[in-house]
C-alpha cells in the first residue's frame, strides 16, 4: 500500500461540497453480506467525523476572529454532512448489542494496529492498557448478545478478531486522577504520533456516546447496566487518550492536524476496502478532505507565519491504519500486562499499587452491590452462553 503523501493528493473545490439529501444519504450495507473490517471501517470514520465537528465547535467557542470562525463554519458544516454520509451507511436492522460488538472488534483491532506502529514507547503503553480493557468488553457484550439474542457474537467479528476475557471490566474502574497521562511534545513528536493521537481519541469519544445514547433503549436491567459500566470505562479511556496531546498547540494546529488526520484515515480505507460503492465513498471523502487541510494551513500561514510543512516535518505518513487480525499481538499483550494498574502516570503491577491508592476507595464504591459486567459473565457460563473463542 501506497504511504499517505497529502501534497500529491487530489482536492475537491469546497464549493463542489456541498451535498443535496440525495448525495448525502446512499443505501446502507447489507448486515448478512458484509465484510466484518467493512463495517469496523463505517463506524471508525463515523467517530473521526464526530470528533472533527465536536472539537471544531469547542475551538470556535474560544476563537475571537470572525474569519477563522466562517472559515471553521464552512468546514464544520461539510464534516458534518460527511458524518451524515458514513453513519447512514449503517443498516436500520442491526441490533444495539451487534453493533456494540462491531464496536469492541474496532477498539481491539484499531488499538492494537495503532500500538504495533506506534513509536512513542510511552504512548504505546497507553495504548496497550486500554487495548486489554477494551478486550475484555468486546468479551462482555458477546455475553450479552448470546442471552438476549442467542447469537453468537462471531458472526459479526467472522473471526477475525478472538472474544475472551482481557483484564475484567470490575477492575478497571479507576478513580479520574489516574487517567492522567503525560503528553507528547509537539515538536518532537512524529506526525504518525499525532494521527495515531487524534484516531484514538475519535474512536474512543465515538464508542462512549454510542454506549450512553443507546443502553438506556433496553428493557433488561442488566443490559442497561452493563452500557452504564463500559460507558464509564470509556470515559476514562477518552480522558487519557485527550491526555497524551500536547495542550501547546494552537488551535488551528490542532485544527489542522484533525483534517489531516480525518484524510488519512480515508485514504488508509480506501486502500483496504473491498466493497467497490464504499471505497468510493471514502476517496471521494478523502480529497474533500485534503481541501479542508488546506484551507486550514492556509490560515495557520496567516494569523501565526507558520508553513505547514514545518509543522509536518514530513510530507508522507507510513504505515497506513489498518484493519486486520491481531491475535497474536493481542494475546501477547493481554498475557504479559494484564496485572498492569497506573499510578502517577506510570504502569506497575497491580500487587505495588500503594495502600493509598485512591482507586480503591473509588472502586468500592461503584461496585458496592452487583456488578453487571461480572453478572453478564456469570450467567452466561450458567446457561452454557460463553462466546466460542475464534
């Protein structure tokens, strides 16, 4: 596969953006037919999309220019349409628990491609942590999806990716000092560190608003439980991902590198995807994209007499983001770090975490009674509804 070069890439003119309904809305997959990294890659590039208007609106609420704010608008409002585009992509007739699943396999699969290529050896180990946790929640919810669906879970992951405990969901509840992380610096860090940054940070604020926005749609109590208690475990796994970027940059820094990172991440599809009417989709998506660097870059050259290419310091990103198994690195990982808790931003053994740790008073209170991701387990293995290992 070809390196990600932004500088040689096609554009589209932002007033050819602009879609109508038509444009916008095409026919979603078949659920039944479609390829597992198919449907990982939709709900990936649905998140970065998020992300992108999300954190577009927060740095327009704290920018006090009227250009850079149409400018971010105009932006904003196509990223928008995009989100619109990718998330329709979804068919109407997957159930929350499938696509909670689907969501797992992308946590799991994404995170560990991102750790395999990850050159910062600390944010690597973040990495790496939360990769064991969501491991184990991809486990909880294929518990789930065999109770009330009496489905196995395998046939939305087809095997690609394993489904067995990682670090159990009851320990990972910690108390928010320990989500601290120390932050990369940005320039030192390589540009690959900043894409992996901001695809991480996307995947995983995605994951915590689905869980948060659908759980509550079941009526099984421990199904709106166990939404509850993973939801939680990713909002930590947000506050330390949005950790390791380096609060330094400008706002327009890291509003160009989120563009950047957005055109990346469609490239990196568009080169892996199978499905002819998808891939298109995300090469079309990928040259609006670029533009939307550009114009950014454009701005940063205005108001702050800084070239791009300076922050960059590269002009081709390699690896691309891939989805594909990682049995065999996930194993690795889940068997030598599973005891790993942090503590003052570094990873120890859980037997040297200090008495005073305040996870434990933290813990002992969200878990005081049943814990749902252990109850979801426990039943499970009575009514011989455990997951099959792929």
């Amino acid at each position: 596969m070809a390196a990600f070069s932004p500088f040689e890439l096609d554009r589209v003119a932002i007033d050819d953006q602009i879609m109508s309904w038509d444009q916008m809305i095409k026919p979603p997959f078949d659920k039944n037919e479609v390829d597992a990294y198919t449907r990982t890659r939709v709900i990936l590039m649905n998140g970065i999309e998020n992300n992108a208007v999300l954190s577009s609106h927060a740095i327009a609420r704290m920018t006090d220019n009227d250009e850079i704010k149409r400018e971010l608008a105009l932006i904003r409002r196509i990223d928008s349409q995009q989100q619109q585009t990718v998330n329709w992509l979804n068919p109407a007739n997957a159930t929350v628990v499938e696509t909670a699943v689907a969501y797992e396999q992308v946590a799991v699969d994404l995170t560990a491609n991102l750790a395999k290529n990850e050159e910062d050896q600390y944010f690597k180990q973040v990495l790496d942590f939360a990769l064991i946790e969501d491991f184990d929640h991809l486990f909880r919810y294929g518990c789930l999806m065999e109770l009330l669906e009496g489905k196995d879970p395998n046939t939305i992951t087809q095997g690609n990716t394993e489904i067995r405990p990682g670090r159990p969901t009851v320990v990972e509840h910690r108390h928010p000092n320990e989500s601290m992380r120390k932050h990369y610096h940005k320039d030192t860090a390589s540009l690959k560190t900043k894409m992996n940054y901001w695809t991480i940070v996307s995947a995983e604020q995605q994951t915590e608003l689905f869980y948060k926005s659908h759980g509550f749609m079941y009526e099984d109590e421990l199904a709106r439980k166990l939404y509850a208690e993973i939801a939680e475990i990713e909002e930590q796994h947000v506050s330390q991902y949005e950790n390791v970027g380096d609060p330094r940059e400008t706002a327009l820094e890291k509003m160009a590198m989120l563009q950047l990172h957005e055109a990346y991440n469609y490239y990196s599809c568009a080169e892996t995807e199978p499905d002819p009417r998808i891939r298109s989709v995300w090469r079309h998506f990928c040259a609006m994209e670029i533009e939307h660097f550009m114009r950014v870059a454009h701005l940063m050259q205005k108001y702050e007499g800084r070239d791009i290419r300076e922050v960059m310091k590269t002009e081709r990103i390699e690896p691309l983001i891939v989805f594909e198994p990682n049995k065999e690195y996930v194993r690795r990982i889940v068997d030598t770090q599973i005891e790993l808790q942090p503590v003052n931003m570094e990873f120890k053994p859980y037997t040297e975490m200090p008495s005073d740790w305040p996870t434990f008073a933290y813990r002992d209170k969200v878990n005081a009674g049943m814990v749902p991701s252990e109850e979801v387990a426990n039943r499970a293995k009575a009514q011989g509804k455990l997951p099959k290992a792929a």
